[in-house]
C-alpha cells in the first residue's frame, strides 16, 4: 500500500503527463522500478483516470457539444457534415487501439513493464518528435482524413507499450501526415476522451468486484488532484505547441532515456 504522499505524488504526475508527450505510464511506473515503491493499486488507477477524464470533458465541453449538436443534424439531413467526419474520424482512430488492447494487454502488462524497455521506447518515439517538429514547421492542413484517422489510431496502439506516450504517438503521426501541429495535438486531445474511458470502465469494472472496499476520500483527493493538474497541462500545452513546438519535449525524452539506461547499467 502507497503513502498518502507518494498517492498524492503519482497523482500529480499522472496529471501532468497524461496530455504531455512524454508518456505517463513511464513516470508512473518508473518509482516502483527505481525506488521500489509499492503499485500504486487498481481503485488508484481508476481514480486519476476519472481525474483526467474529467479534465479533457471540461476543457473541450465546448468543442464536443459542436460535434454531438453537428452529427445530430447530419444523421436528420442524412448527409457527412464537418462535425460527422470529425467524430467518424475519431471513431475510426479509435477502433485499432481497442483490438490491440483486447488481444495483447495481459501479455503487455507482464512483459514490457521493464526498465530497458521504458529507456528505449523513450528515447525511440523521443527521435521521432524531432522528425515530427521538423515537419511541422513547414505548416500542415487543419483537417483530419480518415486515412490520416486510422494512420494515427494504429500509431496509437504502440501506446500501449510503456515509455510510448499516446498523446506523444498520435501527434508525431499526425504531423509526419501532414497535419498541422496545433490541429495534431487536439485531435489526439479529443481522441483520448474514448480511449481514457473505455480503460477506466474496464478497471472500474475490476475494482467493482474486488472483495474489499476502496478509500473512497483519498480516492476522490486523488481524483481531483490528477484532474487539475491535466486541465491545465492541457491548456499550457496547446498554447506552447503553437508557439514553440515540440522539440523542448523530445530533448526531454532523450535525456530521461539517457538516465534511465544509465540506472538501468548500473
């Protein structure tokens, strides 16, 4: 069982990489890894995913009300709107990720949650941001294909392996596609709504059937710190993306993999 500190620590992290692209499963399990700490436990994870969940729903309340209010009149006129090819094309980019997660997560979980394996996914898709930064600053165009959707919804199933970052994944291969930076990062943004909610169900579900019964306030205090730390990551990022780029994240990418092989030697 984690501290109440170390619950309070890991939720701040969870916060402020979820929507980062520097993946959070890596932050997250890199204390157990290197300082030994305990897993932090299902009903913890289920809890800052509810957190960021709730993050990403409230700061792109507006944009989703657009796209729900859209495809509503594109199903009455019967014919593919702005907003129905945008929610098609968040449907198709989702689609991968849940086959993948279905088929291949238990072997995932016990197999890949390794520090060597951390360090280089970290270091490989940190090289691919640069590739990505590059590409960007030759502009790009605001819509997303549903080509371009399902390039980056089978992008995304490699987030599945630790040190990937989904968000990190989806960008990149958006960019490299053509795709312009700030429209890359909130197409993924919104595309993370899916998949952030299908695995807390999923673990919600386990955490229903478990024998004993969760600490619903250290929970909630938990929740709610994830919560706000994403809400304003996701901010913060959008506007830096717009102006700077990516290319200060890839740098931190590689060095965390530089020390991360290093504890690893050692």
């Amino acid at each position: 069982m984690i501290e109440p500190w170390q619950a309070a620590l890991l939720a701040l992290v969870q916060g402020l990489t979820e929507f980062l692209p520097i993946s959070s499963s890596a932050h997250l399990v890199i204390p157990g890894l290197v300082l030994g700490w305990p897993d932090q436990g299902l009903a913890f994870d289920v809890a800052v995913h509810v957190g960021t969940l709730a993050a990403v729903l409230l700061y792109f309340r507006r944009d989703l009300a657009a796209l729900a209010a859209g495809t509503g009149s594109a199903l009455l006129a019967r014919r593919l709107t702005a907003p129905a090819r945008e929610v098609l094309a968040l449907a198709v980019a989702t689609l991968p990720v849940v086959v993948a997660g279905f088929l291949a997560e238990d072997w995932i979980e016990a197999k890949l949650r390794t520090l060597p394996v951390i360090a280089s996914t970290t270091l490989l898709f940190g090289l691919l941001l640069v590739a990505a930064h590059r590409a960007s600053r030759r502009g790009g165009v605001a819509a997303v294909t549903l080509a371009v959707a399902l390039a980056v919804g089978l992008a995304q199933v490699l987030a599945l392996i630790p040190g990937t970052s989904r968000s990190g994944v989806t960008m990149t291969a958006a960019m490299l596609l053509g795709v312009e930076r700030t429209a890359a990062a909130r197409f993924s943004f919104l595309l993370s709504i899916p998949v952030i909610a299908g695995a807390g169900l999923l673990k919600g579900a386990e955490l229903a059937a478990a024998p004993t019964a969760a600490p619903w306030l250290p929970l909630a205090l938990a929740a709610l710190l994830a919560g706000a730390c994403a809400y304003s990551c996701i901010a913060l990022f959008l506007r830096w993306v717009a102006r700077v780029g990516l290319l200060p994240f890839a740098a931190y990418r590689v060095g965390l993999a530089l020390v991360l092989y290093a504890l690893w030697l050692a």
